[in-house]
C-alpha cells in the first residue's frame, strides 16, 4: 500500500498534491467520458488552486506519451513474450491496451505532472 504523504500517493489517488485530504477530479470515475479531464479549481481543504497558469496541464501531453509508451511496452510483453501471441496480435493487444486505458494515462500524465510542480505540506494534512 502506498502511504499517504508521498507523490506516489497523490498521483495514483489524484488527491491534492499539496494535503492529499480530497481529489482534484469532479468526477472519480475516469471513465465518465465528458469528465475525464474536468478537475476542482482549488482544493477545498488547503485551498491550493490546481490551474497553477493558463494551459498548464499542456505539458503533461508529454508525459503522456511517456506513460503511453510504458502501458503500450507492458501490453507487448504480456502478449508477445508471456502469452506466446504473433507480432500481429501483439500489436492489436497494445492498440487495444492504448484506446481502453486512454483515460486512465490521461488522468495519470495530469497527476505527474502536476506533482512535479507541487509538494506534500505535512501541515496541511489533517490530524
């Protein structure tokens, strides 16, 4: 179990980088589509606003990639090397892989990215 207090905590969780009381998200489920990307303007809690600037989750584009490039290399592996599937296959699995966790790298490019940015404040947290 991750423990809270670190970035690894914040950025699976989506919790507040700053307290980690509360999510940045609207809406948990990343799933939901028309809320993927629809984050709080502020913490409720600390009160630590997540739109630092203007298009500043831009940057996490690049991070996604990244991250889409880990989720695609893992899907490969599984199905070529564990599962013994051809290249053909291999590459429908990563394909597939890539469209189904979609919304999943997007919320966790947002939370890296952002963690990057910002740190845990044991004052904030609650008692």
């Amino acid at each position: 179990m991750i423990k809270k207090g670190t970035k690894l905590y914040s950025i699976f969780t989506g919790s507040c980088p700053k307290c980690h009381q509360e999510s940045m998200y609207q809406t948990k489920n990343p799933y939901i589509l028309t809320d993927v990307l629809k984050i709080n303007e502020a913490c409720s809690h600390c009160h630590t606003k997540y739109r630092i600037e203007p298009s500043f989750f831009y940057g996490s584009m690049y991070v996604s990639y990244a991250v889409g490039i880990a989720f695609g290399v893992a899907a490969f592996v599984i199905s070529f090397l564990f599962l013994g599937s051809s290249l053909k296959t291999a590459f429908f699995a990563i394909i597939g892989t890539l469209v189904v966790f979609a919304p999943i790298i997007m919320r966790l490019s947002r939370n890296i990215w952002i963690n990057i940015f910002m740190h845990y404040d044991k004052s904030l947290a609650k008692p």
